[in-house]
C-alpha cells in the first residue's frame, strides 16, 4: 500500500532540505516530496508537528544469534530497532559461531528477512575471531558484508592487522576497530583512576585504546586503508583522529550516547549495569568527546547496543559482563545531550544516525530525496518521556539509563515503503 506523510516538518541533511512538506511512498521508494501532494487512495500519516527524517543507521549493534539467544535474537533486536527509528543496522560478528564465513552471514540475513529491518552482519577480521588467520575478505564481500571487524576482540598482531588493512583497502570496504591492548585492559570492569581506586579494583587504562588508535592512524597511513575506530571514549583518542584527519589519513570515528552523558562515576551508582568497553571516563573525556561532535571530528553516532541476560548483570563488578543496550534509547539520549542542549543543530544529530554512517559504509541509505528507499522514522522532538527497560522490545534489559527522562519520541518506523513500527 502507497502511504502519504501529510504535513511534516521533513529533514533530510543529505541535501540540505529542512522544510514543511508531504512526502509519498510508493512501492517501496520515495515517489515525491513536496506541498499539498495527492496521495490517491494512499494510507495517510498525519505528521503534523513532528519530524520526518531519514530512517536511522545504527553501524555498532549487537544481536547474539546465532549462539546466544537468551540474551538477544535477530527478531527482538529488530524489534528494538524499530521501536528506535532503526531501519539499517550492522551486526558485530562475536556470535557463536563467528560471522567469519559466507553462510553465517546468509544466516543472519535470513533471520531478519522478516522484521523489515535491513541488517547487514559486518565479517570477522579472523578466523573465529582469533587473531591468528585472516578470514576469506573476498567471499565475504560477496555475500553482503559492509565492513570487516573483530570487535570486542582487538586484533593485537600488527603484521597481521596490516596485513587486513592491505586487503579491504584493495576491496575498498572499511576496518571497523574496538581500540583497546587486551594486555592493559585484561577483564577489568571501570576506568583507571579515581573510581577504581575507591572501589579498590584495578582499571582500565585510556593509555590501552590511545594507544591502539595511534597503532591505527599509522597503519591506515601506511596502507592508505579507511580505518574507522569504534566508540571512542578520550578526550586524547579523539584528538589524535582530529590531527590525523588534517593530515589527510583515511581514519573515522564513532561514539555513544554514554560517552557523553555519563562519567565513571556512574559505576559507584549503578554498579555493573554501567559496566562497558571502552568503559565510562572521565568529565574531561564527557568534554572531548562534546568537542569532537561539535567540530566534526567524530562521524557517527551509535549505540553498541549490547544486550545480556539480568543473571550475568547482577554478578559483581569484577564477574559482570561488558555492554548496555541502546536501540530503544539512543535517539531521545541523543536529542536530549545534542539538540536540546543547544550543542548541535536536529539536523546535524540526524545526520550523524543517518546519513554519515551510511556514507561511511558506502550504503545507498539515509536520505530522503525522490528514487531512495522508502525508510523514513516521523518522530516527535519535544515529547518528554521516562526510559523504563521493562517496555523494552529487547530481551536486555541492562541500561543505566531506566527512570531517566528523555526528550524525543519515535512516532512510526517506516522500512522499504512498510510501516515496522507504530507507537500504540
């Protein structure tokens, strides 16, 4: 069925267009964007005093299938995804088995078939993510993946790393980096310094993803690779991307909306649910991380969203795992810290959920401009609301961010011209 969006204040940062205008959908693509269009026998969306923007572009997501679906599947991650204005997401490899050949990826592709939700799964840099053989990066390719990383397991040989690096830059696909020196870091849960102290825990270094960042500027000036860091945390992380871009080194970058939000003191009140890798910093980093979304150093907005079951998060600190989900929250975290706080203007904030990510991975996505996939999220800006993990369409329930109010409320999720998601 055709769909009409009557009446919307439409935004689409690729082309600039900020404007009070309907939009047509029709057989899956944007069939016309303007004033007063006819729609015909078209389903109405009255999008009166809400935004219509491209659909959002998560490239750091976390589903668990195959291998752990107590804490996520492929459907409820989709599902979340909805619920958050997601219609393109990268899947992170570390399922069991690892997303390192072509059937796991067709695996995945078909689980989510279903859910309306474009999902690409990002191939493994290793084998099994082992860091010991590069996996088939051609064959991989072919079957759709848009990037290679071995994520939560940095790769720490730098013959081998480079060796990567020279073959996606003949494939002209990006290397997604987790920059962390798993010798530093061991399993340690909170950031070196204060908070660990007090907590009498030893802690993890921003000297060990600093320094790996470093690692990777240099390599993707010696291969001439896009090398894109993953979830940037440090004040200096970020400072070492912003000079090796005004040199002209192929390297981009990521964050979260904890990055920005929430300092390592966080740990001292919520304990392991504030648990993550990187893990939270200091307010000096909160600060350089503001910094680089203000000047455009840091490209993307994601959310890592990283579910796991509430019997591996109540472990203490120390046993706990690593991550907190972000689908359903990211874009209300994101205008409350960015837009409403007059840090950056709506459309930059779109721009980096959308259209940026979707650029950096070479997708045809995150515009809405006449011939594009019909992908659209109509969300109110200003609706204020409180964050409650038990309406989570996730199976993780572990946000640090439950009884927080937010502002800006996904009203529908539109994916290939077919409402996904509409708010009851």
């Amino acid at each position: 069925m055709d769909l009409l969006i009557k009446n919307g204040r439409v935004i689409d940062p690729a082309s600039g267009v900020d404007d009070m205008l309907d939009a047509l959908i029709s057989g899956g693509k944007i069939a016309a964007v303007g004033r007063g269009l006819d729609g015909g026998d078209a389903l109405v969306i009255d999008a009166s005093g809400l935004v219509v923007a491209p659909g959002l572009v998560d490239m750091h997501v976390h589903l668990r299938e195959p291998g752990f679906e107590a804490k996520e599947t492929v459907c409820t991650g989709c599902a979340a995804a909805a619920r958050g204005g997601v219609t393109t997401l990268v899947a992170m490899p570390n399922t069991k088995p690892a997303t390192d050949c072509p059937e796991i990826v067709a695996l995945v592709r078909d689980k989510a078939a279903s859910t309306g939700v474009n999902v690409l799964p990002a191939g493994a840099v290793t084998v099994g993510q082992r860091g010991e053989q590069l996996t088939d990066f051609a064959a991989l390719k072919a079957a759709g993946v848009p990037a290679f990383t071995d994520d939560g397991v940095p790769i720490q040989n730098l013959a081998l790393l480079r060796q990567a690096m020279l073959e996606v830059k003949r494939l002209g696909l990006p290397i997604l980096d987790h920059c962390e020196d798993k010798d530093l870091v061991k399993n340690y849960g909170v950031n070196e310094g204060r908070v660990s102290e007090a907590l009498g825990l030893p802690g993890r270094p921003a000297v060990a993803e600093e320094a790996q960042i470093m690692r990777d500027i240099l390599l993707a000036e010696d291969t001439g690779a896009h090398v894109h860091i993953c979830h940037i945390s440090t004040a200096k992380g970020v400072d070492m991307v912003r000079r090796a871009k005004a040199r002209g080194v192929h390297v981009t970058c990521e964050t979260c909306p904890q990055y920005f939000t929430l300092t390592e003191d966080e740990v001292l009140k919520q304990g392991s649910l504030a648990r993550v890798n990187p893990p939270l910093r200091t307010q000096a980093d909160v600060e350089g991380i503001l910094a680089g979304l203000r000047d455009g150093t840091i490209d993307a907005l994601i959310t890592d969203h990283a579910p796991h079951t509430a019997e591996e998060k109540a472990k203490p600190l120390p046993e706990a795992p690593s991550g907190m989900v972000g689908l359903e929250t990211a874009l209300a975290l994101n205008l409350t810290g960015l837009y409403h706080s007059g840090l950056l203007p709506l459309a930059r904030v779109l721009e980096l959920m959308s259209r940026s990510p979707a650029a950096l991975l070479g997708l045809d996505k995150g515009r809405i401009a006449v011939g594009d996939d019909a992908d659209v999220v109509i969300f109110d800006p200003d609706e204020e609301w409180t964050i409650d993990r038990e309406k989570f369409a996730s199976k993780g329930r572990n946000t640090p961010f439950h009884g927080r109010t937010v502002r800006g409320k996904v009203r529908y999720t539109i994916a290939n011209g077919k409402i996904i998601y509409q708010e009851d």
